[in-house]
C-alpha cells in the first residue's frame, strides 16, 4: 500500500522536520544531511513493506533515529532504565528570554543536553508525537519516555536559563 | 489530586494537542481551573512550551536539501532500471567521448608527443570536458571532511581553500582526475537549482598544484572566460591553481567567488 506514496511529496512533507531531528542528534549539518538522505534511500529500497500508509511519518523518524543509533553504536550505549522524577518547578526561563534567542544559541542548548534526553524532547516539540508514539519511535518503554521528557526539559530549561540573550530593542 | 500532582502531570503538557484527551491531564487541567495558583502557573507554562515549539521548529534547513535527495533517488531508479543496458551504453559512452577527446586534440594542437599541450587553455578545456562527459564521482558525499579525508588519501590535492561563497554551498562528492602526470581534484557542488536525473551537480571545483600547468602565471583575480559551454573562473592562491565552473553566466559564478 505504502509504494502508492509520491517520492517526492514524501521528501517535501518531511525532509525539513527530518532534517532539524537529525541536526539536534548530530549536532553536525553534513552529517545530518547525510542522515536525512540515507532515511530516504532507505525508504526508497524497504518503504514498500510498510503496510500502514499512515505510518509513513512514524517510520521515517523511527528509520532515521535507527540509523543514528547505528552510527553511534560503536561509541555508546544507550542505558533503557527509568529515571526518577524530576522536580515540578522548573528553572523560570521566560517566555519572552525563549523568543529572543536564535536557532543556534537554542540549538548549542539541545546539544548540550545528553542524546538519552535529546531525542525524546525533539520528538516531542517538533511533532507533537504522543508518548506512545516516541516510545515506539525511540524503542523504549512509556515510563522511560516520560521520565526522559521531565528530566530533559528541566536540564534544558536550566540551559536556557543561563543564555545570555541581547536586551529587547 | 493534589497542586503538587496536578503540576507533576501538567509538566509534559503541550496546548493545542491531543494531551488533554488523557485523563490524567484532563483532572489535572481541571483542577487549574478552580486553582488561581496553579492556574497562574500553567499559563506561564502553556506560554514557555509554545515558545519552545515555535522557535524548534523555527531552526534552519540546509538549502538545495530536498532537491538532492529527490534528485539522488532519481538517479539511483533511473541507474538501476537501466542496469541491463549498461553495458552498451558504457561502451557507447567510451567511443563517444575518445573521439570527443581526439577531436579536441587535433582541434587545440597536440604536441608531439601525442600527450596535450601543457598550457592554462588546453587545462581548462580537458577539466570542464571530464564534468560534461558522463564523469562517476569516487566518492558521492556531502560531508566535506570524508571528501577531505579521501582526496588526501589518494594523494590528490585536498588543502584547498573555497572561496568565501561557497564555503555554504552544498557538497554532492569528489572524484580525480588527471593532468599530464598529475593528479587534479574535482570537487561537484550543488547550487540548489533542480537538476536532471541523472547529474550529481551542477558546479565544480578543479584544484591541481600550480606548477602542473606550464604558462600559470599569478592570478590573484579570477579570470572568467566560456569553455565547452561551461562559464569559468581560475585563479591562483598560494601553491594551487583553482577552476570553478558552473552551468551559467559570469554574474551566477562570482555569486561563488
């Protein structure tokens, strides 16, 4: 069913979000790019073995995240254990402080974070993926999903935090 | 349900998705409701995970990114449906480009030893010819430190500069070439522009040490002239000599200069 799916509208729906996910795994442009290229290869090659015409989206990132994984494997491991819960108060970061930074500075904040944590909030932000979702995307258990999430987005607000932003004109 | 539970759970919640259709997050938000406090809080909250959201999604996406990808597979199908051909198609190609080569030879002049003539012109003229003439890359990448890493492996020049304009411009691979005894780096980019089926790149870069080409003189200016239908700049800068070509006018190449 899948194969009836345009090449083209496919990369044109998707390329850019692929792209950004994969630019907060790597933190490198080119290896991004190749990243984002090589889902699409892959898509190309196995896509007609996807059954569910409405998975397109969830394989492609379930696909590029794999390949990151991959390609880190020989470097790390990736532990699957539950974290305890963050605090409920998150460091006051304001709205407006989130507004004035750039992509990059907000980009040096998500690479800073550890990829255990990083994935899970770009998933999360750049798609609005359920948690059930990301859990299936990443591979891990809904608790774990969770956890990440809360802890994540407490570390980056704390990132956030201490970015020195230029004062309003 | 308690404040304290109730901000627990409204932690992960994202305003304008489906979060709320979990109970959970429906109790906790419900409770915001009677709870000035916590009511506060949420809308700050609410408002940092818009923020979040729309400054993500607001990061930058490699220009000329779809088009590659799109035309990289369109290559690929196009090679491999025609992978039956192939073998008469390459050996078509091979006859047509030694009598392309040999009419060029007659045309500029050859020297006596049946070798081209060492000059800037005969250079240009074989370099634009090899990015015309159905070239396979050696390595398809737009990673430039793998094109690095390679073109020094094969001993080709690979400490070259880019010029300021295209040191953003997308890489799509390398391959050698050669020049007399000499090894000359091509180095093909992309400039975004869609491009046919079956063409890895629509601009390219020819470095070779300078001393390789006889009548090089100092060009510290580009010196832009029309070769086999290709608009070039060369240039020199320190030990190498630089060719950059493009499908276009001279205003589309100093875009890169």
């Amino acid at each position: 069913m899948a194969q009836s799916v345009d090449f083209e509208n496919l990369v044109s729906s998707h390329y850019g979000t692929l792209y950004q996910f994969a630019l907060s795994l790597t933190r490198d442009e080119a290896e991004a790019c190749d990243l984002t290229q090589e889902t699409f290869c892959i898509w190309a090659a196995k896509g007609h073995q996807l059954r569910d015409v409405t998975k397109v989206k969830t394989w492609l990132f379930t696909t590029l995240h794999r390949e990151f994984l991959g390609s880190r494997r020989r470097q790390t491991r990736f532990p699957h254990v539950e974290l305890e819960h963050a605090s409920a108060e998150l460091p006051a970061v304001s709205p407006a402080t989130i507004y004035q930074l750039d992509s990059e500075q907000l980009l040096e904040a998500i690479g800073q974070l550890d990829e255990t944590y990083r994935a899970a909030i770009m998933l999360f932000y750049l798609q609005d993926y359920s948690y059930n979702e990301i859990a299936e995307i990443l591979g891990i258990p809904l608790g774990t999903v969770k956890s990440r999430l809360t802890r994540g987005l407490e570390k980056l607000h704390h990132l956030l935090t201490n970015i020195q932003t230029p004062p309003p004109s | 349900m308690n404040r304290d539970e109730a901000r627990q759970i409204l932690l992960l919640y994202r305003p304008g998705t489906n979060d709320a259709d979990d109970p959970e997050v429906a109790a906790a938000l419900a409770l915001a409701k009677d709870d000035p406090e916590l009511s506060r809080w949420l809308a700050e909250h609410n408002a940092r995970q818009t923020a979040l959201r729309e400054k993500l999604r607001q990061i930058p996406v490699l220009a000329g990114l779809k088009e590659q990808i799109v035309s990289e597979q369109a290559a690929k199908s196009k090679a491999a449906s025609r992978r039956g051909a192939m073998v008469s198609l390459v050996a078509v190609a091979a006859i047509v480009i030694s009598l392309l080569a040999l009419a060029h030879f007659y045309l500029a002049g050859g020297s006596s030893n049946g070798q081209m003539a060492n000059t800037l012109d005969n250079y240009k003229s074989q370099m634009t010819a090899a990015s015309q003439a159905g070239y396979s890359m050696n390595l398809v990448s737009s990673d430039s430190g793998k094109i690095q890493a390679y073109l020094a492996g094969a001993r080709a020049p690979s400490d070259y500069a880019l010029p300021a304009g295209m040191q953003k411009t997308a890489m799509a691979g390398c391959a050698v070439e050669t020049w007399q005894n000499s090894k000359a780096t091509m180095i093909c980019f992309r400039s975004g522009k869609p491009l046919p089926h079956d063409q890895y790149g629509d601009l390219w870069l020819f470095v070779v040490d300078r001393t390789a080409v006889k009548d090089v003189t100092d060009m510290s200016s580009p010196q832009f002239a029309k070769v086999n239908g290709l608009m070039t700049a060369a240039w020199t800068q320190g030990d190498k000599l630089y060719l950059l070509s493009i499908q276009g006018d001279e205003n589309d190449l100093k875009n890169y200069l």
